[in-house]
C-alpha cells in the first residue's frame, strides 16, 4: 500500500512546510532579456551585443538608409532650377521607393526595401542656401563616411548621429514633433529672412525612413558641439529651479550634462563677456525668444558647452604636449560666433577660437563658450498645461519647467543676464578736479595701455620712449586673444 508522502518540515517555522524550489525557477530567456536590453523610448540597446534598435530597426541600416535617401534626393532637387519659395512649398511631400535590387531611378542597396519621404524641399534647399550651404557639401558631409551614432543621446530616447566632419546632427524626431515643425515652417521661413543670425536649430532637412511598416522621422540639425575640442563642462538651462539638478546617475558618466542648480554651484560668479560681445548675444536671445513665444513654444533649453583654455595648458604641459587640443584653423560652419552680429567686427579671431566665444569665469580663467537654443518642438497645448498645473501643486509654480511661453521667455532671458552671461566692468578715468576740463572721458585699458593715451599724435621722438617702456614691461604688452 502506498503511503502518503508527507512535506519536508521548515527549519526555520516548523509548523510550515518548505516551498517546492521548482517553482521559483525562472525560465532563462525571461532573465537574458530583462537584464541584457536597455530601453528608453523607441530606443534599444543590447547589452550583450551593443547593438542599438530604433524602433525595432537596427542603427547601422538606418544611418545607411539615410545617408544613401539624402544623396540621391538632394542630387535629385539640385537638377532643378532655383525659384522663390512659394506657401503651397511647405505642404510638399516627395516620396521615392528604394528597393534592395534597385531601379530605374534608384541604386541597389544591402538595408532592405525601405520608402523615403522628404517635406518641403524647395523651402529647406532655401534654409540650406541661407545659410551658405552648397548642395554638394552637403552631400558630401551626409554620405561621404559612415555616421557616428552618438553613445549618450540623452533621456529623450531619440538616435541621434554626427557627419564625420562635425557639421550636421540627424536626430529622430517623434511624430508629433515632426508634425509641429511641418506647421512652423513659414513662420520659421519669415523669420530667417529678417534674422538670419539666430541661435535657434538650424534645420536643414525633415525626412522620414518607412521600413518593416515603422515610420522614422528625422531632421538634420547644425552641430553646436565640435567633438574635436573638449568641453570641460555641460550644462542643459531652462532658467527653472524645480528639480533641476543632474542625477547621480548622469554625473557618473564620463561626459555628464548638468542643469540649472548645478550651474549656480559650479559658477556662481557666471560667464564673463566683453561687452559688445554680451551686448550681442544678449540681444539675439531676446530676440530670439520672442519669436518662440509668438509661437506658443516652451521648455526649450540653452545648451551651454565650456571649454577652459587655460586647464587645457596644464593637461597638455602635463603629458608634455603642445597645449593645442584642436585641429589648427576648425571652426565649425555654423558657429555661435555666426549666429550672432559679431562676425565682421571677430572675423580675424573666429578660427583662432572656433568659433566659440571668449569668456573668463570668476577666477579668470580663459573659456571658449559654445551654445545654442535648442528642443524648440514643444508647443504648450493642454497636455503641457496639465503638466504645469500638476506640477504647481506639489512646488511653487513659478520655478517648474514647463509654464506658459509668455512667463517662460521672461524667466528665461532673466536667468540668462542675471547668472549665466555677465559683462565686463569697463574701467574710467577718475573726475577731473576743478578748474580742469568738466569733461568726463570714458576709457578702456587696451593691455594696460589707454586709448586716449594711444590716441594722441605722437612723435618719433615721443614714439621712441613709449616703444622702450612697453618692451621694458612685459606686463603692458596687449594680452594674446584666447
């Protein structure tokens, strides 16, 4: 007779019996899978292989993909005459197959069968033109070498790659995001005509890759960050206060990007500017945040970059190599330099300081500063509005990111004067005491020197002592731009 098999006894609670351990097994490919992809958005990332999806789409074929789409089709436009851009341009969508075998508009092709669409063509051939773009480069840029896909895109789980000569960005964009910019476009047009100096995203291209029944879209952006130089500090500033301090998670990295807070930490005494130097980018950000407002756009970012001129002497004395971090005469096309009204009055210094501008912190160090307004694609409807009012009730309302455009242009701008970009103290002679001239001359010490007295007519007797002196201190000699 069979007996009745009674449950081992629990050790540790004697009245209950021990779990079957087989239940609590796993399945192996449960376990490989949760640990070894890492998702953010439609983006994918495996562990194992480090190979990066997008929406199921591997990396490597889509930047084929794009880089083969674009040649063709900017080749394609670039047969055709140039003319005005007319309103019913924007509206235009081209669309062309690309089959794996070819066709008889079409090469062949190793990525699979995919369709492209390019959006508004003749209006960005224009943006492009505008901003001295030939087609050719353009090409050339996209579809010479292999894109580098960039390794910390961020949090918004967008691809994004950089040409090999580190002037255009493709980043995908959500649908959404997409849509919003088809819809920007005229006002994006009208504004360009006006103020072509801007630091707004230079957009040269929307397209969109459609393969496996996926929509991609994308744009193609000017690049703010030259990978040639190296940038001591980053930070991403919305001029808000509300949690806006980077995770330890982001400071980890080797290449982390701070946030407001941390920049009132690390910089507390701001950015020094020469004063027609802050005097123009001041007014170009003015500008160019109300021309967001007028669009009902919010929770755009100045991306600030810092290289520190001076902490790169000493890395490069310490490795006994020549202080010179960058290839000799790079500048980037687009520069921030470009973007505001200072090219004429600099154009001997731009390659000198590629196309960054010189700034010193509060311990007068010399920087090159690169920056850029950008995230320019979210337009405050009510799911914005419902985020603020959320928001709002567990902080105060006024310090959130997001709020409506009009509030956030201001507290944008006020954060940008008040602890981000400080001018210059410009030096003036002491009163004059009675009975002299009651006019008050405002000078500037050019190296040590001031203009008034290098204004006056000198004679080659006065020339003579004056030219001993400076050589005799070397400390009244004009200082080497940065």
């Amino acid at each position: 007779m069979a007996t009745k098999e009674e449950p081992t006894s629990n050790p540790v609670n004697p009245g209950k019996p021990v779990d079957d351990p087989s239940k609590d097994i796993v399945p192996e490919t449960a376990v490989v899978t949760k640990v070894t992809q890492k998702k953010i958005g439609h983006r994918r990332v495996d562990a194992s292989t480090g190979q990066t999806t997008y929406k199921k789409t591997p990396s490597s074929a889509l930047s084929g993909s794009i880089q083969l789409a674009i040649s063709h089709t900017v080749a394609g436009l670039s047969s055709k005459p140039e003319r005005d851009v007319l309103m019913q341009d924007f509206q235009v969508v081209e669309t062309i197959v690309f089959p794996s075998e070819g066709s008889n508009l079409t090469p062949a092709h190793h990525f699979g069968e995919f369709t492209f669409r390019t959006y508004a063509p003749t209006a960005f051939r224009y943006f492009r033109d505008l901003f001295g773009i030939r087609p050719d480069d353009y090409m050339l840029s996209i579809s010479r070498l292999p894109l580098r896909e960039l390794s910390n895109p961020g949090a918004s789980g967008s691809l994004f790659f950089v040409t090999h000569d580190d002037e255009f960005i493709i980043k995908t964009v959500q649908h959404k995001e997409a849509e919003f910019l088809q819809k920007l476009l005229p006002g994006y047009y009208m504004n360009l005509v006006q103020n072509p100096r801007t630091l707004l995203p230079k957009f040269y291209g929307l397209y969109n890759v459609q393969s496996g029944g996926k929509n991609i879209r994308m744009v193609v952006m000017n690049n703010l960050l030259p990978s040639v130089i190296k940038m001591h500090l980053k930070y991403d500033l919305k001029g808000s206060t509300y949690k806006r301090k980077a995770s330890k998670h982001e400071r980890a990295k080797k290449n982390p990007t701070y946030k407001d807070l941390d920049l009132l930490q690390d910089i507390p005494d701001g950015l020094t500017l020469e004063p027609d130097i802050h005097n123009a980018l001041m007014k170009t950000m003015q500008r160019d945040c109300l021309v967001l407002q007028s669009f009902k756009i919010m929770d755009y970012s100045l991306l600030l970059a810092i290289h520190n001129l001076d902490e790169m002497e000493k890395e490069m004395a310490a490795k006994n190599k020549h202080a010179q971090n960058f290839k000799k005469g790079y500048r980037a096309a687009q520069s921030v330099m470009d973007s505001t009204m200072l090219r004429t009055k600099y154009s001997k210094d731009l390659d000198h300081w590629s196309g960054g501008i010189p700034a010193k912190n509060g311990k007068g160090e010399r920087l090159l500063v690169f920056c850029g307004v950008i995230d320019i694609l979210q337009c405050y409807k009510w799911k914005k509005k419902m985020e603020h009012t959320w928001k709002s009730m567990i902080a105060d309302g006024d310090s959130v990111s997001v709020h409506r455009p009009s509030f956030y242009c201001e507290r944008f701008q006020k954060f940008m004067g008040d602890h981000v970009f400080k001018k210059s103290v410009v030096k003036s002679q002491p009163k004059r005491q009675r009975g002299q001239s009651s006019r008050r001359t405002h000078t500037t010490l050019v190296g040590g020197v001031s203009n008034a007295e290098s204004s006056k007519a000198l004679t080659p007797a006065a020339t003579e002592p004056l030219t001993k002196r400076l050589q005799s201190r070397p400390d009244l000699l004009p200082n080497e731009s940065p």
